[in-house]
C-alpha cells in the first residue's frame, strides 16, 4: 500500500511540475518575490525523493556504464 502512495505523490509531483495551464493551479504565486518558485522547489525534492525510493538515483542515470577511475 505505501508503493501505491509513493507512485500517486511522484505523479502529482510530476504533473503539478509540467502543469500545461501555466499558472492555473499554484500553491504560491509564481510573482511573489523570493519565495514564488518555493512550491516547484518543493515538488521537484518530493520526485527526487519518490524516485530514490524505486531505486532511481538522479547521478547514476547520466553515467554511461560502469567506469573506473
């Protein structure tokens, strides 16, 4: 039941994120200074962290196999 819950929060995440009315749906308005991009701050910790729980970890996607240095 928790993966069910984890899988709905990385989709609103998401969603909330590519969000194609621009501005129709917003938590904090993007023209208040400082603190107006803090709710898509928010939504993309919350994906990161919903993608770590699967196992995804956002460095190791851009690494081209294994390398040793």
């Amino acid at each position: 039941m928790k993966k069910y819950g984890i899988i709905l929060l990385g989709l609103l995440s998401t969603i909330y994120l590519l969000n194609p009315t621009a501005g129709f749906f917003e938590l904090i308005p993007d023209n208040i200074p400082i603190i107006g991009n803090l709710d898509e701050a928010a939504a993309v910790a919350l994906l990161v962290m919903c993608l770590r729980y699967f196992g995804y970890e956002l460095p190791d996607i851009f690494n081209r196999g294994d390398r040793t240095s």
